[in-house]
C-alpha cells in the first residue's frame, strides 16, 4: 500500500492520464506489464531478503 500510496501522492495527474489511456490499451499487453510487475517485485523481495 505504501508504494501505491507514493504514486498518487508524487504523480496524481500521471495516474489520471494513464487511467484514461487503459481502456485503449490491449488486454493482452496489460496482461503481460502485469506479470512482469509481479515477476519484478518478486524478484526485489528475494533479493532484498538474501
């Protein structure tokens, strides 16, 4: 939640914008931003935590 909460308090305009955008936009291409967002901060987490 902190991350999320970072994003609207440092970039509101930016998140409204791509809110408008995400309709326009591919399920398949969302799909996949999603899982490389998950594989990512999966990713952080091991390595982060040794």
């Amino acid at each position: 939640m902190i991350i999320e909460g970072l994003a609207y308090a440092l970039a509101p305009r930016f998140l409204v914008r791509m809110a408008r955008l995400l309709p326009q936009i591919p399920e398949d291409q969302l799909r996949l931003f999603g899982l490389t967002a998950i594989t990512t901060g999966v990713a952080i987490v091991c390595w982060v935590r040794g």
